[in-house]
C-alpha cells in the first residue's frame, strides 16, 4: 500500500519545519507548496537530501505551479499566510490571511475531500473558523494548532522549573491562541500525576504560567522572527496522531457546538485526536479562575469572529 500523503501549504519558516520533522518520522510522503517559484522545490530538495544520514526514504515534492500534486492527501496543512507586521491592526492581519485561506480551500479541498485539515495561518481561531465555515466539511475535520505549541511550551517551562524531565510533566493549554488570552491550566499541570501546585509556591507557578503566555514573544524578541522549530513538533504531533489513529489528547482549535456551553466558535479545548480528526471533545475540569479566563478568551475570539466577511 502506497504511504499516506500529507501536504503543506505555505513552506515557509513553520512549513518547513513541520516537513523536516514529520520527514524523520517515516510515516508519511510530503508535498510543499508555496507561491514562491522554487522556494518549496529548493525546501523539498534540501530535505530530501538529509534523507540517506538521517535514514528516511520518504518522498519529498515541492511545488509553486498549484495544487494538483496535492491530491488525495490524508492530512493537508495550511501555514500560507502572513505574519502581523509593525503597525498592523489585527483586523488587517484578519483580512489578509482571510483572503489567502479562502484561496487555499478553494483549491485544495476538492483535491482532498477525505483528509483532515490542520489550520497553522494566524490569528488562529478566526482562521479555523472561516475554513470551518468555507470548506463545508464536517467539523471532526477542521483542526487548528494551538493548544499542541502553547502546552509544549508549558511543559517546558515547568520541567525547568521543578528540575526533571519534561516526559514527566503533563499539563495543558486551552482558550485562544493569542499571549493574553490562553488559558493554562495550572490546576491540573502535574508530574506523573503529583499536581505541581503541590511542588511549587504560587508565584513560581503563576511566573511559569506567564512565560508560557509569552513563549511566542519571547523568541520573537530575541530572534526578531517567530519561532517555528516547536510550532513545526507541534503540528507532527497532530498529524502523526491523525494518520497513526493514536487518539493522542492534544488542546487544538474546533468547532464547539454546545462543548464548554459555546456555540459557533473555534477555540482551542481538549480534543482526542485520531484518523477522523476530532474523536471526541473532552471535558476538562476548570477551577472557577480557570472558566472566568476560558470565558473572558471566547469572547475575545468572537470579537475577532465578527470581522471575518462570511
Ligand atoms: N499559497 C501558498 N503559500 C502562500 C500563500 C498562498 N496563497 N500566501 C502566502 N504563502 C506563503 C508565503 O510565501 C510564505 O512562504 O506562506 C508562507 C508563510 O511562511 P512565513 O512567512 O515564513 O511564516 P511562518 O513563520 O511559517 O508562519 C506561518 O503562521 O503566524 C502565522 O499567520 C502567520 O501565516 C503565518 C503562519
């Protein structure tokens, strides 16, 4: 049986980075597409190549002549679109990247009628929901990545923290994808099952929780560019999950309808992940800081719902 094909729209820098990991996996062949003539060809090549030290033999194909390679894939990810620029207002950043992803569903979604869609392009609740709403495809296969970085992120911060692994630490990371408005949830975070409200002081966990909320900018800062090495692991996370049927439990952005008592919103929740994408929603039990932040979160996304141009 042929290898299940997973394509990857936009391989800038996170494109790239999700097609060198999920390469090292063996699991899947790759396509990369990008507008930019030669940029996902030179990308896929360069990849590829890694392939006899790193010991994959996976296909690699770039292309920027459309969408046609793209065809019959089993995961499609869409990271086309464009950062926030200096002097951008969100609504700005909405209307552009609402454009480029209308584009990108029109085109591959026919292409790819059974896959699962896995939405990277910012801001990106509002994203997962306009591809929601414009593909017409079941919400079990709408997904978007949020929740996968901003937890792996958390988990980090908190193994520093307490000094031991970071296999060992389980937390979690749900609400919105923007820094002021995700919700860690600190009151379930634990090592091995020994909650770490336990283990660490209040100001210590709420310092952990706030660098969390900042891991993007952080980077950015430093490196005046977004990250994208972890936001690459974090979208393999999904994909592998998907393609593999692991049923892993990842926060990602999905439609609610009814969950959390919200309707007609994505937002970033627990989800078990598997072949048909969403497997099933799962309840999280939230302390009441923890719903007020949840909540504060939906509305700050249904604000942003509201100048999409549906
Ligand atoms: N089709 C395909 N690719 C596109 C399209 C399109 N219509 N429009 C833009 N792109 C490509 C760009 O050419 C670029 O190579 O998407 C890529 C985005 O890559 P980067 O600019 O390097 O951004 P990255 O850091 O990878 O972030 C990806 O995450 O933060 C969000 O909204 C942000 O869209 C960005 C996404």
């Amino acid at each position: 049986m042929a290898r299940p094909k997973v394509s990857i729209i936009g391989a800038g820098a996170v494109g790239t980075a999700t097609a060198h990991w999920l390469a090292q996996k063996s699991i899947a062949d790759i396509v990369l597409t990008d507008i930019i003539e030669g940029l996902p060809e030179g990308k896929a090549l360069d990849i590829q190549q890694a392939g006899p030290i790193a010991g994959f033999d996976v296909r690699l194909t770039g292309t920027s002549r459309g969408y046609e390679d793209t065809a019959g894939s089993a995961v499609i990810v869409i990271t086309a679109g464009i950062p926030r620029k200096p002097g951008m207002t969100r609504e700005q950043l909405i209307d552009t990247n609402a454009g480029i992803l209308r584009h990108v569903i029109d085109q591959v979604v026919p292409r790819s009628r059974n896959g699962v869609f896995i939405i990277l392009t910012n801001p990106l609740d509002a994203m997962t929901y306009l591809a929601y709403k414009v593909s017409g495809l079941p919400r079990e296969r709408i997904l978007g990545q949020s929740g996968a970085l901003d937890t792996t992120r958390f988990r980090t911060f908190l193994a520093t923290e307490l000094g031991v692994s970071v296999s060992d630490v389980d937390a979690m990371v749900i609400g919105a994808h923007t820094d002021k408005d995700m919700v860690p949830l600190a009151s379930l975070a634990n090592v091995r099952g020994i909650p770490v409200r336990t283990m660490l002081p209040p100001e210590r966990l709420e310092a952990v929780v706030a660098r969390t909320r900042r891991g993007g900018a952080e980077i950015t800062e430093l490196m005046k560019q977004s990250g994208f090495t972890a936001a690459g692991a974090a979208l393999v996370e999904m994909i592998e999950a998907v393609l593999l049927d692991r049923r892993r439990v990842i926060p990602c952005s999905v439609y609610l309808d009814g969950e959390y008592g919200q309707r007609d919103i994505c937002i970033g929740v627990p989800v078990i992940v598997g072949a048909g994408g969403v497997e099933r929603i799962l309840d999280a039990p939230l302390t009441d800081a923890e719903r007020q932040a949840f909540t504060a979160s939906v509305a700050v996304v249904r604000e942003m719902l509201a100048s999409l141009k549906l």
